[in-house]
C-alpha cells in the first residue's frame, strides 16, 4: 500500500510541476492573469495533496484501511478540485463551456476536507 501511496504522490507531484511550467510559459501567452491565477489555484492544491500523500505513505501509525481510504478521497479530491478548475482556468481555449462542471470543484474540495479530517479524527482519536 504505501508503495502505491508514494506512486501517486509521485505522479501528482511531477505533473503538477509540468502543469505549472506550463502554465507559466505555454499559457502566459493566451489567459488572462486571472485565468492565470486560477490555473496556479489547481497546480497550487495539487502539489500540496502530493506532499500530503508522501507523508501518508511514509507514515507508519497509519493502518492499511485508514491510508487507503484517506489515498482515494485524496485522488478524487485532487481529480475533481484541481482538474475542473484546469478546465475552467482554460475554458476560453475551446469550444466546449466547461462552466456547465463548475460544480465539480467544491465536491473535489469537499472530499479533500475529508480527507484531511480522517487524518486529525484518527489522531485525535489515538491515545498517547
């Protein structure tokens, strides 16, 4: 299991950098510092979720069930948050209206909230 958290930190990790140069560069050029900014919002939580999934999986007071249900509200927490606003940031690129899954990023920000909140209750929960 925490080879496969790691995994996924990694990935998050490394496409988030690659998502920011590009942002930085490619996209500078055709979005507005405000659709720039947006962009930055994604990459910003992704990263962040990247650094919290590394610590889960080098974390060893952790249970097996505890991490692996913290790793998928995680994912889709970052899938949903971080890709709707990718596609919202970058909505005037294209012909498709990515406004019409707005709604999908606060589901995302709520399932990382959760995640993060099965991290303190277990925490919390633990005697010293």
């Amino acid at each position: 299991m925490n080879k496969k958290i790691i995994s996924a930190a990694g990935f998050l990790g490394m496409t988030a950098i690659i998502l920011g140069a590009f942002g930085a560069h490619a996209l500078k050029k055709v979005l507005t510092i405000d659709q720039l900014a947006t962009f930055e919002t994604g990459v910003k939580f992704q990263m962040y979720h990247a650094l919290f999934l590394l610590f889960l999986g080098l974390n060893s007071h952790l249970s097996h069930t505890l991490k692996k249900l913290i790793l998928r509200f995680t994912l889709f927490g970052v899938l949903f948050f971080s890709g709707s606003i990718y596609l919202l940031a970058t909505d005037s690129l294209n012909s498709f209206d990515f406004k019409i899954i707005g709604f999908v990023t606060p589901i995302g920000g709520f399932l990382l909230i959760v995640a993060w909140g099965l991290l303190m209750l277990h925490i919390l929960k633990k005697k010293a």
